[in-house]
C-alpha cells in the first residue's frame, strides 16, 4: 500500500530547493555579469571579475595560504587523528568511555570562543608565529571529523583479520600498515575531504589569528566586502563552488554522499 | 607492553592537542572572568546590568531560536518529501542540498548580500516590475540576518532528517492504516515519536550554530544587528577589552553546553525505543 505525497508538501519543497540553489545561481549571474551590480533583466556577460581575481594581490597571496593551511591541518590532524581512532576501535574496553567524546569537543565549544582562546593563549600570551597558531586552531577544528569519519570505517572494519596476519608473524606494524590501513582508505579520504573543506572555509578561529601579512581567502573576503561591492568577489565564490563541486565529486566516488544523511 | 599501554600511546597525541591548545585556552578565558580586580563575579555583575549587553544577549537568543524553528518546520517537510521519493530523484535532492552545506559560510552571506543590497537584484526586480519606485532597505535587519540562517541551516536539517526518516519502516505507518489510524493520527502517534531524536539533534546543531555565528551576523546585520559571536569579535579585537570579550564567551559556552546537556536529556526521555 504505497500513498501518494501531497501535491501542496511537493511544492514545498521545489521552492525550498529553489531557495538553496538560487542564491548560488545569483552569485554565479554576479561574477559573470559585465555591469558591477547585478541589474533586472541582466545586461551582458564578461569574464573580466575572473581575470581581475589574479590581479589582486591579496586575493592569490591568501589563496595560497589557505590552501596550504586545509592541507597542512588536515594532514596533521589525521596524522594524531587516524591512531585515536583506531585506539577506541580496537582497545574499547582498556580506554575509559569519555575519551571519545573528548575529540568532539571541539564542535562542541562555539569556534569563536576557540578562536579568541588560541589568540590571548598562544598568540598573545607566548608570542606563537601567526602561521602555526593558525595550524594547530585548525588541526583541532577538523579533529572530530578525522577521528568520527575514519571512526565509521574502523568499526565495520572486521580485526580478526589484523589478527590472523598477526599470529602468522606480521609485526604488527606493518600489520597496520598492510592490513587496516588499506579496508578504511575510503574513510581516510572522504575524512580528508572533509576536514579540507571545513579548514578553507572557516572564518570564526582564523578570523582572530590572522594578522598582519599573513590571511586566509574568508577573512580576506569578509574584510573586502565589508569595505566595497566589488564582482570580483562573486568570481571568487564561484571558484570556491567549483573545488566544492570537485569535492563533493571525490565523496561520492569514496563512500557515496548517501553517508552524509547517516 | 599490555594493551592499555599501547591503546593509551595511540590515542596520547590527539588527547593532547585537545587538552593543550582547546582545555587549557578554554578554561583560561573562562579563568580570567573570575578574577576582575573589582571582585570574582563582577564582571558577571556587569555584564547582567548592562542594557546594551543585555540586548544583545537576547537578540541572539532571539535570532538563533527563530532560525531554529523555521528550519526544523521546512527541514522537516523537505525532509519527508525526499526520504519519500524514488531513489534516482532522492540521490539527487540529497546532492542538491550537500552542495549549498559545503560551500562557504561566507559565500553565502554574500549572496544575500547581491540578493537584499540596495542596488540588490531584489530590488531591482522589484523597480523593473514597478512594485517599488524607492529600491526598499533590506539589508541590517534582523529579517536578513535570519533569512541567511534560515538559508545555511535548512540543508543541516534536511540531511540530519532524511536520516531518520528513512529509518521509519512503511510498515509501520502501514500498520497503523490497516488498524483503522487516518493519515494524521498515524504521522501523529508513529511517525512523529520516532522523528524526536532526529529533531532534537538537528534542532540543537541550528540552534548552537545560529548562537555562535560570526560571519552572517557580520555581513548581513552589521552594528546595528549585534549578536553574542560579532560582539565578542568587536570587544576582543576592537575595544581591546579581554575581560568583557571572555565574560560574553563564558556566556557563550555556558549556553551551548546547558543546551546540548537539556535536549540530550529530553531526547533520552522522550526516545520511545531507548526508553
């Protein structure tokens, strides 16, 4: 007995979808539009906003940095993140209970609050180089998404195996390497993504650690907004929905988006 | 080396980071609150008497609970519709909410910056149908501050949802059809007691995430639309007050960790499997 959804439930939700996706076909109208405010009906198309982003000086120079900072936290994360992990999948009952929950405990305190701390106590307090305090506040931002998503891996992962390649005389080192590692690459990487989105896109820790010459693309962008309207923005933000739909192509190659509604 | 030892070993370096660079930080800014030179809880004293902070206080309270009932009340129907559909269509819906999820906080606000602006796409729809001769200012309000939230939420919700809702057997609803249960009182009385958990998770997600946000107050309420997350930015960063700034993150954290602990509680008395 299947029963239909209501018709007035259905229009809902196209205009809900309509709501999610018309802003970003706005900002994609906006980086290709030639005049600097998008008009009604639009006037003609340009790619100038796209070739004046490699004329900005700011807007390349943070490119880098936080492409490198995503990279660099993500790995460092998931270099202390990945033996956690495996620590609370196979040692469940040597290790206390609440030790899970510690590596959430970075979603659960406001990122602001993160932010304003690591800057009195680090960069402040002990006078840290602006880029490695910027690492470490987002290697502990990406934390639970290493530790949860290789978590999910680990636990469908079947350890009688690591322990047959074990009692036949595999260090079990290598066993790790030659044996786990390999069943939870797809948790690893889609971790990985993850956490690199999550590590461009943050404004709430970088914002209070960014300083003189050393910015992220958000911070830039928000301060560059903040003063003038400018297209170029909106070429920017297309650029970032194009490594999110490249992102999003990888998750759904490693584990299926599917696994973001579990 | 016995087990615990090794278990301890692996997991030492993410405990670490956690307890140096988040515990110690954390707990120093909420140290410093207490030690106002003008006695331990004054800069609570303060912070409770002051008009202004006060105000903010409950402008966010205000703004985060708003976004967080709107976007359960869409999150919800969307959520049904798609947990519903046929699989091609439902892969496609969930594609078409990760993306706007994924994209950046500030992506978004700007694009309602192009959308409310005044020389804004709005209202220049608006003054080309001839609604409007004046372009209308939309923008620094607490509507466009809550209509960007609504918009950074809603996908949260729907994905946080559809989960649940998919894991409600047909032949539960089906069930309760054939023991003569109409429509409403089967969504009432199967449906909506298991959605509980899932509603109470995503609820508090918005809820904490709209209270301790930062860059769409920023852009779309500017000043005038100060929230807990710009106001602690402008004292930190701006005015240079540490104590003012770390007595409105005391607050911030008192009220995310009292909200996370309540709706855990309730879900866990509401949960009708878990019991």
């Amino acid at each position: 007995m299947k029963r239909k959804t209501h018709p007035a439930l259905i229009a809902f939700t196209v205009l809900t979808f309509f709501f999610l996706l018309g802003p970003l076909v706005v900002i994609l109208g906006s980086a290709l539009s030639d005049t600097p405010f998008l008009t009604f009906p639009p006037q003609g198309l340009t790619l100038h906003w796209f070739q004046n982003i490699f004329e900005i000086s700011a807007f390349t120079r943070t490119m880098g940095t936080s492409f490198m900072l995503a990279v660099g936290g993500t790995a460092l994360s998931m270099l202390i993140g990945i033996p956690a992990a495996y620590a609370l999948a196979r040692y469940r009952v040597e290790l206390p209970s609440f030790l899970g929950n510690v590596f959430v405990l970075p979603i659960l305190i406001p990122e602001i609050v993160l932010g304003f701390s690591l800057m009195k106590s680090l960069a402040s307090g002990l006078g840290t180089p602006i880029m490695a305090t910027l690492l470490v506040g987002h290697a502990l931002l990406v934390l639970p998404y290493c530790v949860r998503v290789v978590g999910a891996s680990l636990n469908s992962f079947d350890f009688s195996i690591e322990e047959a390649a074990v009692s036949l005389g595999c260090p079990r080192w290598r066993a790790f390497f030659t044996v786990v590692l390999p069943n939870i690459r797809a948790g690893i990487i889609a971790g990985f993504i993850l956490a690199f989105i999550t590590s461009l896109n943050d404004v709430s820790i970088s914002i209070f650690l960014t300083g003189p010459g050393v910015s992220t693309l958000p911070i830039q962008l928000l301060a560059h907004m903040e003063q003038f309207f400018d297209p170029t923005i909106a070429a920017v933000s297309v650029l970032l929905m194009g490594v999110t739909v490249a992102v999003m192509a990888v998750v759904e190659r490693t584990l299926g988006l599917t696994f973001l509604t579990k | 080396m016995s087990h615990r030892m090794q278990a301890w070993l692996l997991a030492a370096p993410a405990t670490l980071l956690v307890f140096v660079f988040l515990g110690l930080p954390v707990l120093s800014t909420l140290a410093m609150t207490f030690a106002d030179p003008k006695g331990p809880l004054a800069s609570y004293a303060a912070f409770f008497n002051s008009g202004f902070r006060m105000t903010v206080l409950w402008r966010t309270m205000e703004v985060a609970l708003t976004t967080t009932i709107l976007s359960v009340g869409i999150g919800f129907v969307v959520a049904w519709v798609v947990a519903r559909a046929p699989s091609r269509l439902k892969s496609l819906l969930i594609i078409a909410a990760v993306f706007p999820l994924l994209t950046g906080v500030v992506v978004r606000a700007f694009a309602w910056l192009v959308i409310l602006g005044k020389n804004g796409i709005l209202n220049s729809f608006l003054l080309w149908i001839g609604a409007i001769t004046e372009p209308l200012s939309m923008l620094y309000t607490q509507g466009s501050v809550i209509v960007a939230m609504v918009y950074l939420f809603v996908p949260l919700m729907i994905l946080t949802l559809v989960g649940v809702l998919e894991g409600i057997p047909q032949d539960l609803t089906d069930a309760a059809a054939s023991l003569g249960a109409t429509p409403a009182a089967a969504f009432r009385q199967v449906v909506l007691p298991m959605a509980v958990p899932g509603l109470i998770v995503g609820s508090v997600l918005v809820f904490t995430g709209s209270f301790t946000s930062y860059a769409t107050p920023q852009l779309l309420g500017g000043e005038r639309q100060m929230m807990m997350g710009t106001f602690l930015y402008q004292r930190a960063m701006v005015t240079f007050d540490w104590l003012g700034a770390s007595t409105i993150a005391a607050v911030m954290v008192v009220v995310t960790l009292a909200t996370v602990l309540l709706m855990s509680r309730l879900a866990r008395k509401l949960n009708p499997v878990a019991g």
